[in-house]
C-alpha cells in the first residue's frame, strides 16, 4: 500500500483519485478545523466581555494574519522539498502547543501583557492554520488525476466546503473538546497519529527541488489571482471579523450564546453551498470548469449584494432584518466565489510546483484578512457598522475588476459530471 502510495506523488497518470489518501487529508483538516473554529470564537467573545474596544480586538489577531503571510510564502518552498505529510503534520503539532499555551493565561495580568501573550499565541496558531491548509489543498492538487477538471473542482469544493462547516461546528464544540479532552487528546486522535500512519510522504514533494528563490510565483495566472483573492477576502474580514460580532452584540442586543450560535450556523450554511458550488453552477457555465469570467461577474455580484446593507440601514429598514438578510446573500456569493478561485489555483498550477503555487497564493489570502482585520476594527471604532460594510463593497469591486485579467483556463474535461459533494 505505502509503494502504491508513494507512486502517486511521482505520477499523476492514476486514472481514479486516492480516495483513501483524500480522506485521510481531509480528515487532518477537520481536525485542525475544529479548534481553528473555536479557538477564534471563544477569544473574541471573551475579550469583548471584559471590555476591549473594536481596536483592540482586532489587534489580538493581526500576528495571526500576518504570520499566515510568512508561513504561505515559505511553508509552500517546504512542502515542495520534503513532501507535504510533513508540514501538514507540523501544522497539527504547532496548533495543540498554541492552545497549550492560550490556556495558560492568567486574568491577574493587566492588559498590555494579556494583549501581548494572546497575540503570540495566536502568532503561532496562524503558522499552523496556514501549513495545514496549504497542505490539504496541494494534496488534493496531486491526488486528482491530471486533465480531470471537473474533479478537481469537485473535491477541492468538497474539501473547502467542509471544512468551513466544521469550522461552525467548532464554535459549537470547541468548548466541550477543551474541557473534556483537552485540545492534544483531541488532535492527536482524530488526525496526528492516523495522518503519520496512511499520508504518503511524497505527496506534494516536487521531483527537482526548487531553490529558495522560487517561492515567489512566476505565473501570471496565480499572480493575478493572488491580488483577485487578497481583495476578496479584505472584503470579508473588514465587517465580518470584528464589525458583525459586536454589531449582533451591542446594537441588537444579542447575548454571546446567540452571537456564537448564529456565526456558527453561518459557517456551516456557507461551507454547504462551497460543496455544493459544481452543481449550482453547473448552468451558468454550461458543464465546463469554471473561468475568469465567472470569478469576475461573482466579484462584481458580491459588491453590489453587500452595497444593500448598508443601503437599508441608511433608509432606516429593520437593522435586524437588513443585517441578517445580507449576511444570507453575502455568505452565497462569497462562497461561489471562493470556489472558483480555489479551483483556478490548482488549475493554473503545475503538479510538480503545486506546493509553491498554492503557499504564494494563501499568501496573499492571508494578506487580504490581515488588511481586513485591521480595517474591521478601525473603520467600525471611527464610523461604525456602515464604514464597515462600504469598505467591503469596494475590496469586493476590486476583487471582481482584477479577475477581469485571468488568463483563460484549458479544460479538457467538461464539467457537467460534477456531483458537489453527494
């Protein structure tokens, strides 16, 4: 089984996916998702409680956006040379340490230091996001045979969509996981030691090692890309981070258990319809793979959902009402479109190079939450919820402008066998 296995990061001739190794990848995914989910939920809500300002919330997670940059610029340049087994495992270990440490703090330390060792630990918990999805999606890249466009974007969708779910489903469990297992109970048996046991180590190992030099892209398909996606998801993070949660908290009135509840279920609705998205869009694209133009018409499509919001809120309409509704159509468009562009990463990458491409691509997703996080704190403090949102219509603009510019994709399998995630 393991020589069998280790064959599919050489060749990509295999005429079926490994569905066995997909599993298991994704299956480590999950797991890491879980408390990626929860761990981000519980600290937000509880540093809101004890009374920090929007700033101030936003900050306790830039480290964790900016070292996602870091690690996707370099981790790719690793998984290349020592296969991605490796840096999906690293990223596991890093998170159970992070949220060993998180759980050290002591509420007798005053806000600079408390600020200061939230930020560290989120710093190494954003390096271990960032290996463990870099890794899951360039697996997927070499586990589909080559040509299969249409499967491509159906597991790539599958494992996106999933694991946005359980992300919802972390808000719901994190809790319980903490106190009942503990976070390194729960890691290590639901992915590290069966992810050492059946992952081959060659999965995602590029044939030529790739000098350090290289981790920067030299395609122009995932160059423009990578500036489509850091705009699409400044879009998100500049209300959706720190804007919506204390909007849901403070102008509607919602208690921590509602405001947790509905982000969770909005992740799982939005993680459903990322799995579902080859059979949604199997019309507008008449069976073929999605293209750039359809990245585009998205990225326009989710400007112009989000201008709504802000709209109503302005002509007095209920800001329940107004907020909730968007955030229904925010969440559909936004995940067809994340689909898309997770699908046109891998398909503008090369096999033997997929690592890189993809480290170079969540370089720039990371980039993009980065500069929304922030944003999400500042233009809600200075201008409330409606900057917030104004914000959003314009990153959401320029990420449908910039794939305008894609390069067209050759598919040489039709799309029209696609069955989301049935």
């Amino acid at each position: 089984m393991r020589a069998d296995a280790r064959s599919l990061g050489a060749s990509s001739a295999a005429p079926t996916i490994s569905i066995r190794n997909y599993v298991t990848v994704t299956a480590a995914y999950w797991a890491f998702t879980l408390t990626d989910g929860a761990l981000r939920m519980l600290v937000l809500l509880h540093f809101n409680q004890l009374g920090y300002t929007p700033v101030q919330l936003a900050f306790l997670f830039l480290l964790y956006e900016f070292f996602g940059i870091v690690t996707n610029l370099v981790g790719g340049w690793i998984a290349s040379r020592t296969g991605v087994r490796f840096t999906l495992v690293l990223g596991l270990v890093l998170q159970v340490i992070a949220l060993g440490l998180l759980a050290l703090l002591n509420r007798g330390w005053g806000m600079a230091l408390s600020v200061a060792y939230v930020m560290g630990c989120q710093a190494l918990s954003g390096i271990a996001k960032d290996l463990t999805k870099m890794s899951a999606k360039s697996a997927v890249k070499v586990l589909v045979p080559s040509g299969d466009d249409s499967g491509l974007f159906k597991w790539v969708a599958l494992l996106t969509g999933s694991k946005n779910a359980l992300k919802g489903a972390g808000f719901f469990v994190g809790g319980f996981l903490l106190a009942a297992f503990g976070f390194r109970g729960a890691l290590v048996t639901m992915a590290l030691g069966v992810l050492v046991v059946l992952l081959p180590g060659t999965i995602g190992q590029a044939k030529k090692k790739p000098r350090f030099a290289g981790i920067l892209s030299n395609s122009s398909g995932i160059n423009r890309l990578s500036l489509a996606r850091f705009a699409l998801f400044a879009a998100r993070d500049v209300w959706f981070v720190v804007s919506v949660p204390i909007f849901l908290a403070s102008v509607l009135g919602w208690s921590f258990t509602q405001v947790g509840g509905f982000m969770a279920l909005w992740i799982i609705a939005y993680g459903s319809v990322q799995s579902a998205s080859p059979v949604l869009l199997a019309k507008a694209t008449y069976g073929r793979a999605p293209g750039p133009a359809l990245a585009s018409a998205l990225g326009l499509g989710l400007a112009a959902v989000t201008a709504l919001i802000p709209l109503g809120l302005r002509f007095n309409l209920s800001p329940a009402v107004t907020m909730l509704g968007g955030l229904v159509l925010f969440g559909i468009v936004f995940a067809l479109n994340s689909s898309v562009h997770s699908y046109l990463v891998l398909a503008y990458s090369e096999a033997d190079r997929v690592s890189l491409s993809v480290g170079f691509y969540y370089m720039a997703n990371a980039c993009g939450r980065l500069v929304g996080t922030l944003l999400s704190g500042v233009l809600y403090q200075l201008a409330g919820v409606s900057a917030s949102l104004w914000g959003a219509v314009a990153l959401a603009a320029a990420a449908g402008i910039g794939a305008m510019f894609l390069p067209p994709v050759t598919a040489e399998v039709g799309w029209a066998g696609a069955k989301g995630d049935d």
